[in-house]
C-alpha cells in the first residue's frame, strides 16, 4: 500500500511540476481566463485538478500540425513549382 501511496505522490508532483513549467513557458498572448501567475498558483495550491484545468483550458490550443502542412509542399511532386520545372527539363532534351 505503502508504494502505492509514493507512486501517486510521484504522479501528482510530477504533473504539477509538468504544469508548472508549461504556464511559465507559454507565452502571454496564449494564456486564457487569468494572468500567468495566477495559474501558477492555482496549479500549486490545488494539486490535482489545477494542472489538469491548465492543460485543459487555461492555455489557447496551438495551430494543428495539418494546417501548417498544409501550407507547404511536403514532397516534390506536391510542389507544382517542381513539376513545372521538370517538365520545361523533359521538353527540352
């Protein structure tokens, strides 16, 4: 019982330490509902549901990977640039 007690303990600290350093390092612009340091301390004084509301809510979600990507060519023959290229090359041999 005794290690199950100090594996909850570890887990409770360590997110709590995960949040902690999450809220510190998110920028201003990302931060919802209050100031920064008001959820760090909200994140220290509530041990369980304070990080997992910070994660759930206190942070603005970042852009999903798809729509960056979807900005770019992934390969070369997504780039219609390149292709265009390579065909002008073909039309020229």
């Amino acid at each position: 019982m005794t290690r199950l007690h100090m594996f909850l303990l570890l887990a409770v600290v360590a997110l709590s330490v995960l949040a902690l350093i999450d809220c510190l390092r998110t920028d201003r612009s990302r931060v919802r509902s209050f100031p920064r340091a008001a959820w760090a301390v909200i994140i220290l004084l509530v041990p369980i549901s304070g990080p997992v509301v910070w994660f759930l809510g206190g942070r603005a979600a970042s852009a999903p990977l798809l729509a960056v990507n979807a900005l770019r060519p992934i390969g070369p023959d997504d780039d219609p640039e390149f292709l265009r290229m390579l065909a002008e090359q073909l039309r020229r041999r």
